[in-house]
C-alpha cells in the first residue's frame, strides 16, 4: 500500500515537474524577448557615461499632428564601425519626462527592426558610415503638447550615450471620425495570449505524460 502511494506521489511530482517545463517553454516562445530590442525608460543608463564618438540627431516632418495620425521619427546615426564604440550601437526614443514614449500615450506602429511587437529601442551590429533608426508612431489621443527625444546608447569597455535636442509637438484634436485611434485588436500587451498558449501546452503535456504512464 505505502509502495503504490509512494509511485502515485512520485508519478505526480513528476508530471507536475514537466508541465512547469513546457509552461515555461510556451511562454518564452509566445512573449520572449530577444537581445537587441527591448521597451525602455532613462533609467536603463546605470552607469553609462555621456560623450563620445559618433552623432546622432532627431527629425519628423511636421510638429503638429492630429490625434492618431501617423507620425514618422527619422533619427540618423553616423558611426564607423572599425571604431569599439561602434560594437552594437541602440537607439531608444523616449517623452519629455525620460519614460517610454508609450508611456506618453504614443503607440508605436513599427520600428527599425521591424519587430513583431515595436518597441521603443532597437540595436543595429556592424553599422558604417550614416544609418537611419525610423519608428511610425501613432499620436496620442488626448490633445496637447509633447516632447520626444532620441539616446544613442554604444559601447567602449563600459557603456555611452549620445542624446539628441528634444522634438516638440502639438497634438490637435482629430477633424475626422476615421482618425485612425482605433486599436481593436492591438494586442500591447502579449501576456494574456502567452499566458493562454502557455497553459494549453502545459494541459496537453500532462494528458500526454498521463496516457503514456498507464501503458
């Protein structure tokens, strides 16, 4: 009796121990991050210094936008890549307060990269010569004024960052129905998803686990 409860209680630790192991794998798979992109404030400077080589500047073709309406930012950066500093150089936009431009109410259409999911800061290997970072952001919703403004973040041994003067924009309201602010069906956050795709696999690993165990 003691020895088939022991198997029972071992039978289930086990599949627990493998259903946290495929929960795991589904959810990095559905909302991982990989290395080179990431949504980010001013606080990830740490101890990153200010100066050095290179140049970087910010630029949009109107200042005043309507409410949803696309809004491309160019922000060129000019690196020569035999240069250390130049070994993987990022570009985050940020608001006037330092934040996520998300934070400010901006949704971010597409990046340079082209993720999957934008995000506000992208990294770029083996750039030579002028390279443009370009994001389309949507404008916020609720009128008023804004500020957004490009950090070039490299490396020497350490890390550095340049930063551009701040873009300032007025928001207006929107003159038309079809404004584009509407994000039905935007998922900004992938968690719920993940979460979801997550524990079906994890489901589906223990009926598995379970089916093969009564064999």
């Amino acid at each position: 009796m003691c020895s088939k409860v022991t198997t029972s209680i071992r039978s289930v630790m086990f599949t627990s121990i493998i259903a946290v192991f495929l929960l795991t794998i589904a959810l990095g798979h559905a909302s991982g991050d990989d290395n080179g992109k990431g949504d980010l404030d001013d606080t990830c400077i740490g101890c990153h210094s200010d100066g050095g080589s290179g140049t970087v500047s910010i630029s949009s073709e109107l200042d005043t936008y309507e409410a949803g309406q696309d809004v491309i930012i160019s922000v060129p950066v000019n690196m020569d890549s035999s240069d250390s500093d130049a070994m993987m150089p990022g570009v985050m936009i940020l608001s006037g307060a330092g934040d996520n431009v998300k934070d400010a109410g901006w949704i971010i259409s597409s990046d340079p990269n082209n993720n999957a999911q934008p995000m506000n800061y992208n990294e770029m290997s083996g750039i030579s010569g002028e390279t443009e970072f370009q994001w389309i952001l949507k404008a916020p919703v609720t009128p008023g004024d804004h500020v957004i403004y490009a950090r070039l973040i490299y490396d020497d041994g350490g890390a550095k960052y340049l930063e551009t003067e701040p873009l300032s924009f007025t928001i207006t309201e929107s003159t038309s129905a079809t404004s584009g602010t509407d994000t039905t069906g935007e998922d900004a956050d992938p968690t719920p998803k993940a979460l979801s795709f997550g524990i079906l696999v994890g489901i589906v690993g223990i009926m598995i686990i379970t089916i093969l165990r009564r064999r």
